[in-house]
DNA sequence: GTCTATAATAAGATAGAC
DNA sequence: GTCTATCTTATTATAGAC
C-alpha cells in the first residue's frame, strides 16, 4: 500500500478548520477541537495564523474564494440572460455538494452574527463577499429590466431569495430551499417581463 | 418628581438581555455586561434562570409570544387574501420598530446559529418558532392556490422569502430589506395566479 | 424570601519559554 | 512540537443586608 503524503499542519489545520467551524459553530468551537482534528499543536496555530480570528478569516478567505469560482462556472454554463440570473441556485447546490460539507448554512453569515466585532481581516472578507453578490447580481439582472431602477429592484430581490435560501438551511425549513428559491426566483423575473 | 418605581432585578434582568444578547451576539456577550446593564447580582441570574441558557430561553419565550401577537394583528388589520399573507412584511415591520430594536437580525435564527447543541429549553421555542411560521403560512397560501401542492410551494417560497428578509439585516443588504420582500412575495402569490 | 457582594472553580484563548 | 502562564468568562459557594 502506497501511503499518501501528509499535507503539512498548517493545510491540515485550515482543513480541518473548514469542514469543523461551520457545522458545530464559529464561537461554539473550542481551538483544542480543531487542534485535535488536525493532528497539530497550538504552536502551529499561533505561529501560522496568530489567532484564532486568524484562521476564521484565512478559511473564509478560501470559501470566498471557492464560491466566486463556483459561480463563474455556473453562469458561463447557463445559455441565457435568464438562465444566467439563476445561476446562483445552480452554484449553491453545486458549492455545497462538491466543494463544501452539505452541513452548515453559510459561513459569511454565520461569522457575521457570530464575530460582531471582528478583526478587520475578517470584515474584510465579509464585504468582499457582499460586494461580490450585489454588483454580479445586479450586472445579470440588467438584460432582464427595462431601465436601471428595475434592474436594482430585481438584484435587491435576488439577493435576498439568495440569502432566503442560505439561512433555510439554518432554519431547517423549508426542506430544499434550492427549489423554492429558483421558483421565486423566476417569478420575480417574470413579474419583471409582465409588468 | 413622582419617581419610578423600580422593577424586580428578575425583570429588568430579562429586558437588558432582550435588549442587549441580539445586538452584541449571544455567545457574544458576557454575563457580566447583562448584569451590569441590568443592576443586578450574579446570584440573581442563577437563581432565577438557572444558567446564561436558561435566561436565553425565557427571552426567547417572550419574543415569540410578542411575535405571535403582532403578525395577528397585520394579519386581522388586512383586508383580503393576498394582503393576509404579505402581512407577515407588515409584521415584521411593525415588530421591529414597536417591539424591539431595531437593530439585530432574528433572534431565533441567531440561537439556531449560535447554540447548535441548544439545551431543551431553547430548542424548544425555536421549533414552535418555526412550527408557527409554516403552519400559518400554509393556512394564508391556500386560499391563493388551486390546490394543496400548489398551496405548500407557495408557502415555502413565503418562508424563504421571510427568512431572506430576516438574514438581509444581517447581511447589510439590501438595505431596505421588507420592501424587497414584499415585491418578491407579490410576484411569487401572482406567478400562481397565472400559472 | 429576595437581593447584593465577593471569592473560588473550571474551561477556553492567547502568549511565550524551552 | 511540549509545557507553562495569563486572561477572560461561566458557574458555584459563601456570607451578609433588607
């Protein structure tokens, strides 16, 4: 049996922080749990990350930045402006199958209510994200609205069926907010199209 | 000057946490800083709540119970089907400015994240939380559908909607949160009309 | 019986010495 | 990488005031 190489601790550490913070919660996790479930030493973590608000935005970091791939794919697949727009149910279905643990909600949102007061590293990282989620979303929304206001209007409404379908998972209901969101989702394109 | 008699540590204890847990965080915020804003001992906190925990649940409690009476009232102050189910924006409106402040997000959602292995107590209000959210919203939904599937899509598009509102305040954007819901919500109940 | 004040205990985050 | 020390926080115990 050919034995696999192993990553070195600080990879093992940001591994481990990634599949362990967001399901058992960011402030509910004691730094001996991730230490543990990495194999490494405190050590490691102070010296790689300086604390443990460090290493919550070094992984953050690494979701932001495997979500904005996620979604870039998504949407060069769609074939349409409207298929395009609702991309991003496609994305989190895909995100959460493939690149992350189908456990948890959504890390940005969960270090958001749970590090009020975070370092700017992680402030940081959280308003990337939104950036990121506001201005793609209204860039998409333009072909489908008549004038700028509309676009805005139907952005402001994705983002928030988007969110909708994140924080469903914390709330446990509805059971596959994926489709429910793409089902809203189409409706506020259409009422956008009739109206 | 008449002056104000001042009330039972017991309660002002639950107002400064209903005042103070949702806008720093839950885990957030120490014991201490509760005590401190309500002028009271720590005997007094474990005496009468047993634990942080057991003062979060009481809290809880009485947000559900003023939650409850507020979407009544939109509910009752509506004047058709329609208006019957979007009055949970009215709702939520409403109960933020009235009730609590302004600030924060859900204080449920924010247990949800925060205490994922949630004593009894608090697990308990969170799932009547969400048993009255999808029980009523099914009741309001079906009298806006041609059939009872049809009546639960419409619903669980209502709570992903709500709960995208909710999470939205969180987020920071969009930033007026209700009115986008209630455009979102406007276009799912007319999507089933057409459809 | 309700409340306060204070100290002791235990766990967790952080830091540095080795 | 181990070990130890410090700081914060939740919790409990003790003793006393109204």
């Amino acid at each position: 049996m050919t034995e696999a190489r192993r990553p070195p601790a600080r990879t093992r550490l940001l591994d481990a922080a990634d599949r362990v913070l967001f399901e058992q919660g960011i402030r509910a996790t004691p730094v001996d749990d991730l230490l543990r479930e990495a194999g490494v030493s405190v050590s490691t973590l102070y010296t790689h990350f300086g604390s443990k608000d460090g290493l919550v935005a070094e992984v953050l970091d690494t979701r932001l930045h495997d979500w904005r791939m996620v979604w870039d794919r998504c949407v060069v697949a769609a074939h349409d402006d409207e298929g395009r727009l609702l991309a991003i149910f496609d994305a989190v279905a895909t995100y959460r199958e493939e690149q992350h643990h189908p456990a948890g909600w959504c890390a940005f949102l969960a270090a958001a209510d749970e590090l009020p007061s975070a370092p700017a590293a992680i402030a940081q990282v959280l308003a990337s994200h939104t950036d990121l989620l506001t201005e793609r979303l209204l860039h998409l929304s333009r072909p489908l609205a008549q004038n700028q206001v509309k676009a805005q209007e139907l952005a402001d409404e994705m983002a928030l069926i988007y969110t909708g379908v994140l924080a469903s998972y914390l709330r446990g209901y509805p059971g596959s907010p994926v489709e429910g969101g793409r089902r809203a989702a189409q409706a506020a394109v259409q009422a956008r199209r009739t109206g």
